[in-house]
C-alpha cells in the first residue's frame, strides 16, 4: 500500500496569528504502539515504526516524500517497550536494530543480514525499565545500550564487537532504590567522550535529584552534578539539550513533571551550568509533561525546545518565545518525514508535517568506520554566516520515543555554509569546506583525509592506489584472518568477505572513491582508495 502526502489532503493543525512554524496533519495507517522514526534500511529517509506484541510494522520512506508499507515483521518478544524504545544499527550490519524498555525486561530486536526480519534477543535480568539508549559506553568502536531502572541502579549492556552483549549494573547511577527516568548522553564537557545526564523521579529529594555523570575517558564515570550545578531535586522525566546560545557548548532545559516550574541551565564551558529561567520566557509555559527535546523547527539558526506539545522559539539571545499545543501533548517523534530539510513529528497514527518557510537548511547522515555505525557519539559543527553551530548524533532522547539519527540544521537566510566538522568517537576528524545549503549529504569516516588511516598503532597499507580490479591489503600485523566491509561514499557497504588471501576483488564497483575497512577481533582498521 502507498500513501501519499499532499497538503490537498492535509487538515490545517496549527495557523495562530504569527506562528513561526505550522503543522498539517495526515493520517498513516499504523494500528500498533506508536513508537519510532528512524531510518530502518540504511536509506538515510525517516521511517516510521510501530509495534504489537507479535510483530514490528514499518512504512519505509522513498524520497518523493511518499510512503510504502512493508509487510508485518513477526517478532514474539518477551518484553515490549511499554517505556521506552531506542535504535541503532548495533552489530553495523547496515539495518537498524530496535531495543525495548519494557517493564518488566529488556528485549533487543536483532535486524537481520538482509532487514528481511529480526531476532529476538531477551535478558532475564528484572528491569523496570524507563528511558533507553544506544551509544558507545567504552568507546571501543561498538555501541552498547543504557537502560534507566525505576527501582534499582540503572543497567548496562556492553556489546562484545560481533553483536553479542553482557549485562551490567551499577556504576552509571547507583541510587539504590532507582528513580532513574530520563537518560540522554552528550559531550557537555568538548572533551571528545560521552556523558551522562540523568533526569529523576519520584520519592524523597534525594532519590529525584537529578545526575551528570562525567566520563573520565578511562571507562568510568563520576557523578558531579551538584559540582556542576545541574543537581536539583525537582521531578523530571527528561531533559533538552542543545547550544541554545550558540557558543560551542551545551546547554539543557529539564521540564518539571510535576510543578510547572521547568529550568533552564547555561554551559559555562568550565564545567558548571549557570540557572537563567528567569526572564528566558521558559517561566512561561504553565503545564508539565514528560516528553522534553530539541530541534530546530523554524530553520532559523537556533535550536528550539519542544515541551510536551509546546515550543519554545528560539530568539538567538538565551530567551525564548513560547507557542502552545502545536503537537500533541507528547511531541511525538522527530524526522523528517517529507524529505523538505523541516523537522516533523509523529505519533498516534498522525503524521504532524512541518510547513516550512524559506529558510535553508542541512542535513547530515555519519557512518561510521572505526566508530561505531551511526556515528553515535560523534560531535557535528557547521559555520556560515549566522556562526557556528553544534550538535551530537544520539540514540534516544526525551522520555519515551525514538527520533531520527540524522543530524539536521537550520541555516536561516544563509546561502554558503563555509565548513562542516564532524569529531569522531574514534578522534578521527572529517572536515568539508563551502557545502552548498538545502541538501542532505552523507560523510563516511576518514572519507575527507586521503593516505593510510592509523588509529589503532597497526598501519595499514592498500595497493594499488588508484587500483583498477585487484587490491592487495599489507600491514605491521597478519590480516588474512580479518573481515572486510567495503563502503562507498554514500555510506553502504558495496563489498564484503574474508580476506584470506589478502586481496580484494574490486572489478565490479563503479569508479569513485571508497573506504575498505578490516576487523580483526576487536582491532578495526581503514583506508581509503580509488578506483579507476
């Protein structure tokens, strides 16, 4: 069945007075949990999914914006994501991976070799889970995920490089009695690694004192959100982070869950946040909720903050304009979902699409080499002429849903975008100059540095280069045992095998550039080549 989108058929949601953005509303014919838009075959276009007991229903975007429905995946599963669902391509074989926080486990659908189904992959371990993520906990190039648990120390599950994952508890947020709702992992600190921020629930003050966790690069964390300034006893099921100013540094909005009292909190870039509610406008916005994010939905230039429903425009100057119910009451989750550069929402079987305006855009999708797949955890800068604008590419925001991977910016009236970075978990660094606006790009790891990519201490050598249908691999260490993944520029993977021999038959790609990247155990290796 193919739907398409037309503002003929559209319903007017939202056209007050000034309104800086409008909504439109289209049906689509999900008859399951609301849950996800993320991109689901490696296309780099916003799906959208919901899930039933036994099966995982996903339109697939094409890129005129329309949408087809594949048949039903049957997956039995012993836990739903009755709070949370994150997603990510976590064993990097090009389809995206589902994880479901239910209440009473945890529950991991494994997309299989060709997305043609899942496997299900539950722990018996109790967990009353509420918001879940995936990321790269110990940086060793392979995401893990993150659960929060309501009633104990939070869970971990650290992938073994080959898909396989081990439980953990304890040591990212260990209030023993949990109260641990809302997780999202960003580099408050630029120091290149992930961290923690963990918005909390329920009970006494000390049980709803909200956590930073701080990762010291060495695998661990320490707790310093009171140091930081972020640690307040307020009930909050989740945060917004963004550079609302603009200034190379993070910022956060937690929502009050309970009392309309939400907060605002400046990076200070030294470590400790500075409150500026006061006169920012946020003390406008008398509800509460659950469901906190940020995007930039007017295309201007300045992250906003969607709350329950309700957005804060931002005015580029740490203050903020309020606009009430433009989306539901839960956000819905976030893409884009007509393909136009505007962000848009999903939720309760309603497509909520951005009507846009002239502002440009930009829109990035990371694949990662070294990294992980999605290049989660990757930090993205862009420069034009508004100034420089940051964002980190992650798994599971807000409370209960799951938005897109891809990494969009605004750009206001600005017609040159002088450099695009992206910052690798890896440390590997990619660098763009005088990217043209309104298009969405694709930037491979290591895709922007020619020569021998040497991450790991072990060089890696491709000959010929440019080749024409052989490629022979030689290095300080034995790869004849290792698998190779062959990428084009676009992000897919074109070839792959066994080394054996050494050699790799590249007759059949088309002419171009690629990345071969070789795994051996845990050691991940890359170069890029031409082929001629």
């Amino acid at each position: 069945m193919k739907l398409k989108l037309t503002l003929a058929s559209a319903l007017l949601f939202s056209v007050i007075g000034m309104s800086q953005v409008t909504f439109s509303t289209q049906g689509i014919g999900t008859n399951r949990s609301d849950r996800a838009v993320v991109d689901m075959n490696g296309d780099f276009l916003d799906d959208i999914i919901s899930v039933a007991t036994s099966s995982v229903q996903v339109f697939y975007q094409q890129p005129d914006g329309t949408f087809i429905e594949d048949v039903l995946f049957t997956t039995p599963a012993d836990n739903l994501p009755s709070w949370s669902l994150a997603a990510a391509d976590y064993d990097g074989n090009g389809y995206t991976d589902l994880l479901y926080g239910g209440g009473n486990g945890v529950t991991f659908m494994r997309a299989n070799a060709n997305g043609t189904g899942f496997d299900e992959v539950s722990f018996p371990q109790y967990v009353f889970s509420q918001r879940s993520n995936f990321v790269d906990i110990n940086n060793d190039g392979h995401l893990d995920a993150f659960v929060c648990h309501d009633v104990e120390p939070n869970v971990y599950y650290i992938n073994d490089g080959f898909g396989n994952f081990t439980f953990n508890q304890g040591g990212i947020g260990d209030y023993p009695t949990g109260g641990h709702y809302g997780s999202v992992w960003i580099d408050f600190d630029n120091d290149g690694d992930m961290d923690m921020f963990n918005a909390k629930c329920g009970g006494g003050p000390d049980r709803r004192t909200d956590q930073l966790h701080q990762n010291d690069g060495a695998g661990s964390f320490i707790e310093i959100g009171a140091t930081a300034g972020v640690a307040d006893a307020m009930s909050t099921w989740s945060s917004a982070w963004g550079d609302y100013n603009n200034d190379g540094y993070m910022d956060v909005f937690v929502g009050n869950s309970v009392d309309p009292e939400h907060k605002l909190m400046t990076n200070n870039g030294d470590g400790t946040f500075t409150n500026v509610t006061a006169g920012s406008g946020v003390e406008d916005l008398t509800t509460t909720g659950i469901e906190n994010c940020a995007y930039d939905f007017d295309n201007d230039g300045y992250i906003d903050i969607v709350s329950n429903g309700n957005i804060f425009f931002n005015n580029g100057d740490m203050t903020f304009t309020l606009e009430t119910d433009l989306l539901p009451s839960n956000n819905g989750a976030f893409g884009d979902l007509n393909n136009d550069g505007f962000v848009d929402s999903f939720t309760g079987s309603t497509i909520f699409k951005n009507n846009g305006n002239t502002n440009h855009y930009l829109t990035i999708n990371t694949v990662g080499v070294q990294s992980n797949r999605n290049g989660i955890g990757a930090r993205v800068s862009l420069t034009s002429g508004l100034g420089t604008q940051i964002r980190d590419v992650r798994s599971g925001e807000g409370f209960r849903l799951m938005s897109t991977l891809n990494t969009h910016f605004g750009l206001g009236q600005d017609t040159e975008i002088a450099i695009v970075t992206i910052t690798w978990p890896s440390g590997i660094v990619d660098v763009l100059e005088d990217v043209a606006v309104d298009q969405t790009i694709v930037i491979v790891e290591g895709s922007t540095t020619l020569g021998t990519q040497d991450h790991t201490g072990i060089q890696l050598i491709v000959s010929p280069n440019p080749a024409k249908d052989l490629i022979t691999i030689t290095g300080t260490t034995p790869f004849t045992l290792a698998q190779y993944d062959v990428f084009d520029m676009q992000g897919k993977v074109v070839l792959n095998g066994s080394l054996g021999s050494g050699q790799i038959n590249v007759s059949t790609l088309a002419q171009g550039t690629y990345v071969v990247r070789l795994t051996n155990g845990s050691s991940v290796n890359s170069q890029q080549f031409i082929k001629r």
